[in-house]
C-alpha cells in the first residue's frame, strides 16, 4: 500500500477535529460554570481547601443573652415619718416595756364619740371619726350593729381597771387606752362582749376583715401573746391611721413591736 493510501480519508479527519474542538469546548464550559458558582457562593470551585474555607467564612452563633434577674421588690414605706415614741402621735407604741410618758398622760383633743355604747366612749377626734366611719360601713354593707364598751382610760381610770392579771389587763400608765386611740368595741346586743367568743360573730369577724380601711388593727391577735403580753383580745382595736394600717395588712405583719423591730414585751421590765 503506497503512503497515499495510509493517510486517513478526508472525512474522518475532519471527524477527528470536530471531537477534538468539542471536548475542548466542554472542558471550557465545565471550567466556566465552576468559576461561576465559586464566585456566587464565595468558595473556591475545588480543591482540598474547599471545606476549611467553608467553616472559616460560616458565621458563629451568637449565644443567647441570659434572663435578667427579677427586681428586687423595694420598701417605700416611711417607718419614721411617725414618732413611735411621743404620745401625742398616732404610732405610738404602749407595751409593758414601753410606758406612757408622762405616765399621767392625757391628750388634749378628746371628744365624745357619736355612738352606741355601754359606757361613754371618748377618743382624740381623728380616731372618733374613723370609728364613727366604721360603724356606719358595717351598718350599711352588712347590716351589723356596733357598739363601744370602752375607749380612753385615764392613768387613774386604769388604777381602779387594772385586777393584778397582767395577761389580761394593763398597769396603769401602760395601757394603750390611755393614748386615746383604742377602743373596744362588742355587738349592739351585747353577745360574747369583751369575751374571745366575739372573734367568732358576724361583728367580731367583719372588724377583723375590714378595720384596717378605717386605721384600725387588732392589737393582740391571737399568735401573738410571745409579742405583745396579752391574750387574743378581738374586740380590742387600735387607731394607727390608714397608711399604717394598710402597710401592715399588705406586708403580714400583725403586731406594732414587730412593723417598728421593738422587742418583743411579754413582762414588764
């Protein structure tokens, strides 16, 4: 076969090229469409560094900020906007260990209180208006009707009171009835007065709910003998006013010694 004859036909050879130029044109294409997506997702088209690159570039989650304590709650109450000492004023804490003083202490704004009573009440006119406030509310909401079996007692009204029982009555010039702002109070028909069967009647139990709307609160209750020296008297209500009155319903407190940090007065000292 001569030289001529081992040449390929014209026809193949172009074939050749064609295959030639159209797998160059698809590495081409392959080579381009990795360039585009290296550059749309920022990463290198390949290698080995793809993956490492990937996680420098992912970003860290932020941790979640922690939960903020609650606020602490904050005392605004005043416990000295009041003399707790001088006996002019309606905080005035009387106890065993803490006597009138002056002992012959007599205020000089007594009135007669406007109400039913056994013996005639007579109190300083702030605490005579709440009682007279007291009674009418309980009269109106609840149909109750009150009366005082006894209000202030002078130094030597004490003298002839006191019965040498200091659970039950006070030494004169320690009784909290001397400060004018203390009243005991029974029902109109006289059931269970000044007896600890009163706690238990409509009236002893609407006075124990709702005394503090007027200023008053129930001076010795009855878990609190250890605090103040004296047994569960519910007819026994004191006048310390409204702010103080519903301070001390808001905050569970029961007893003045308590509310002010005094010692606790269980004897005389």
């Amino acid at each position: 076969m001569s030289a001529s004859d081992r040449r390929d036909p014209p026809d193949r050879a172009r074939q050749r090229r064609r295959l030639v130029v159209a797998g160059s044109l698809s590495l081409a294409l392959i080579a381009v469409a990795a360039l585009v997506v290296g550059y749309v997702t920022g990463l290198p088209a390949s290698g080995p560094s793809s993956s490492t690159a990937a996680e420098e570039q992912t970003p860290t989650p932020r941790p979640a900020p922690n939960a903020l304590p609650a606020p602490a709650s904050v005392d605004t109450f005043d416990r000295a906007a009041r003399s707790i000492d001088d006996p002019t004023s309606i905080w005035v804490v009387v106890n065993k260990l803490r006597p009138m003083n002056p002992q012959d202490f007599e205020p000089l704004d007594l009135v007669e209180v406007p109400v039913e009573y056994t013996n005639e009440p007579l109190l300083r006119q702030e605490a005579s208006d709440a009682v007279v406030a007291m009674f009418d509310t309980a009269l109106g909401e609840a149909g109750l009707e009150l009366a005082s079996n006894s209000a202030y007692r002078s130094y030597s009204a004490q003298e002839n009171v006191y019965d040498g029982d200091d659970l039950t009555t006070a030494r004169p010039g320690f009784s909290e009835h001397q400060t004018g702002l203390t009243i005991d109070i029974g029902p109109l028909s006289g059931e269970c007065s000044l007896d600890e069967c009163f706690g238990e009647t409509p009236e002893g139990i609407w006075l124990r709910d709702n005394a503090w709307r007027f200023g008053f609160i129930l001076r010795y209750p009855a878990d609190k003998t250890d605090i103040t020296g004296y047994t569960f008297e519910p007819w026994h209500f004191r006048y310390v006013g409204p702010d103080l009155a519903n301070e001390m319903r808001e905050t569970g407190v029961t007893t003045l010694e308590e509310f002010f940090g005094l010692p606790p007065a269980p004897d005389y000292g």
